[in-house]
C-alpha cells in the first residue's frame, strides 16, 4: 500500500518519487527514440504515439507503487485515483510529441505534483542532443527547497533589458484569436529583443528559463500536464510566474507568463493589454479546467 492522500509528505519522500516516475518515462522515451514511429492523430495535426502512451503508463506503475489513492491527471489517461485526496499528479509523458516524432531535440517527459492546488514537487527530463547521441538531463524543484538540474542548483538570469534578452513562446493547435495576439506578440518581441524561440515543449521552455538561458516563456491555452512542473521549476530558481494579463497564476489557468523576475514587468507592459482585450472579447483564461472534488486552496 502507498501513502494515504491526507496530510504532507516528506518533500524528500514525494521528490524522489517524481524524479523516479519521470526517470522512469524517459527511460521508454529513451528506448523509443531512435525507432520507427506508431503515429496517431487527436486532431489535424496533434499527434499521439505508442510511447507517449507507455510512458504515461510506466509512470502510472510508480506513482501507484508509492501513493496508491492520489488522485492523478494524464495527458493521455485523464482522471484517475481518489478525489478527496490532497495530492495531484500533473503527467505529460512526452511533452513536445511532434518533435519527438520528427527526432527534433525538443521534448521531455514532464511530472509535477500539486499539495491542495499548489505545486509541491517537479522533475522534467529533458532529451538533448539528436539523432546519434542522444541524452539527457534531469530538471527538478520542491517549494521552499530551490531547482536543480542534474543535482546542482540552478538560477535565472540576471539579464533586466528587453533587448538584451532571448525569449521564448508557445502555439496551440487550436488557430484561433489567442493564437492570432500571440503571432502579434512574436512579431512584437521580434523586433525588440534579440529573438524569440518556438521550440515546441513548454516543460522545456520553463525549465530554460530556470536554467538562465532565456530570459522568458509565454503561451496561451495550456493544460495543467504542460505546466505543474515547469512553474515550479522556474519559481524555484529564482524567478517570476504569472497569468499573461498579470494576475495570480495557478496550475488550472489557460495562460502563463514565466521569467527571471527582473524583466517580468516590462514584458507584462507589451502582453497584458492584448490578453485583457481577449477576456472582454469573451475568452476566459482562468480556471479551465480543475479536477471535479479536488480541494485546491487557490
């Protein structure tokens, strides 16, 4: 039997067992990564393949070894466990499934755990490298107990000008009016920075910021698999997570603005306007999606 959901896990005890589910989805991600791929599609072009699946059902296996009635949310599963329990487990077992399927070095095997809503513990692995020598690193964060990659602690950069920083975004699939600001936000920040990214994976695009090798992420309409363990990576380090108009962020939100902190308002200047001209127009960003029952104190 694994450890009931009332009352707090040791954060010792909850981290290892977060690095060792996500150790344990990278190692399938790992073992798949150079093989043909089994594709299959949720939408148009939103892929899923078999190993996203195994994954997902190879951290499953540990989670339920150690916490056998957390309540737990799947990218692929959905939904499981008890509902009353105070624990949530946000999985994406392949984060940035479409470069994984083109072999593009960007994708990672994301798990975060939320304490009554709040972010408790993380660990994203991310794959780096290529075709022909792939490997990886392991991103990883308890409240109150810093971020570290591959055991040593990490922090943001310091960098406090828009101009001189690299940025970072995300697109959905959905090519609608949150989709059609942020092409007006990329051409913005474009302009004005030293460049922005799309690289495809938002667990990997927050944990870059965690790292200080970019200064900020933005995107609309994630889900809370793509976010639990890169916020609280990045909070960690040392830096800032908000709503993209500016207002207090949680796991259950549809939009997300991380960076170091120290440029965090100069770009809220730039991309709240937009975003609260969205909400008036009837897009509603907070809370999407909370699991029926769960007590969050958020």
């Amino acid at each position: 039997m694994g450890a009931k959901s009332t009352g707090p896990i040791s954060p010792n005890h909850l981290i290892e067992v977060v690095k060792t589910a996500a150790k344990t989805g990278a190692q399938v991600v790992m073992d798949a990564v150079n093989k043909p791929r089994n594709i299959t599609y949720k939408g148009l072009t939103d892929l899923v393949t078999e190993t996203d699946k195994m994954s997902e059902a190879a951290i499953l296996e540990v989670v339920k070894k150690n916490f056998d009635d957390h309540l737990i949310l799947g990218e692929e599963g959905g939904i499981i466990g008890d509902a009353a329990s105070d624990y949530l487990w946000c999985i994406d077992p392949l984060d940035g499934t479409t470069n994984f399927a083109h072999g593009y070095p960007s994708f990672a095997v994301s798990v975060g755990v939320l304490y009554r809503g709040n972010p408790a513990a993380a660990a994203v692995v991310e794959f780096v490298g290529g075709p022909m020598c792939w490997n990886t690193r392991i991103f990883s964060a308890t409240a109150g107990g810093g971020a570290f990659c591959n055991g040593e602690r990490i922090q943001v950069s310091a960098t406090n000008q828009v101009e001189r920083s690299l940025l970072v975004t995300g697109f959905g699939y959905d090519h609608d009016d949150a989709w059609a600001t942020n092409i007006d936000l990329f051409k913005e920040f474009t302009d004005v920075s030293r460049g922005v990214r799309r690289l495809g994976a938002a667990s990997v695009d927050m944990c870059h910021v965690a790292l200080g090798i970019v200064e900020a992420y933005w995107e609309y309409r994630l889900k809370p698999w793509d976010m639990a363990a890169g916020v609280l990576i990045v909070e960690e380090a040392g830096g800032a997570v908000t709503r993209m108009d500016g207002g207090k962020f949680c796991v259950f939100d549809r939009s997300v603005l991380v960076s170091n902190g120290a440029l965090h308002a100069k770009l809220l200047e730039k991309i709240g306007p937009p975003t609260e001209k969205l909400k008036n127009n009837g897009i509603d960003f907070s809370l999407w999606y909370k699991p029926k029952d769960y007590r969050a104190d958020v």
